[in-house]
C-alpha cells in the first residue's frame, strides 16, 4: 500500500469517526464513554496522518 492511499484510507477512518461522534451528540441515549472513545480514536488518526503528513 502506497503512502497516499494509506493516508486516504485513515482520512476515510478520521471522517467516518467524526460522523458517529455526531451521531452519537445527537442521541439522547448516547454514553459519554462511548462519545470519549470514539474522540479518543479520532484524535489518534489525526496525529497518526499528521505525522506521516509531515514526513
């Protein structure tokens, strides 16, 4: 897999988190815990394609 289609595929991993932590805000059944993990494995992906962004 080259670079840029692995950065595309975590791109697609970073948004797809995004959309589910909107959902879940969105939810009045929704458990913050759930909602803290799913930011948590948000922010990771951004760092993780920062990181390889820059190198």
């Amino acid at each position: 897999m080259s670079l840029s289609s692995h950065l595309e595929e975590l791109r697609k991993k970073h948004q797809h988190l995004s959309d589910a932590v909107e959902e879940a805000l969105k939810s009045p059944s929704s458990d913050d815990l759930q909602i803290a993990q799913l930011k948590k494995q948000k922010l990771q992906l951004k760092e993780e394609i920062t990181r390889l962004s820059t190198h």
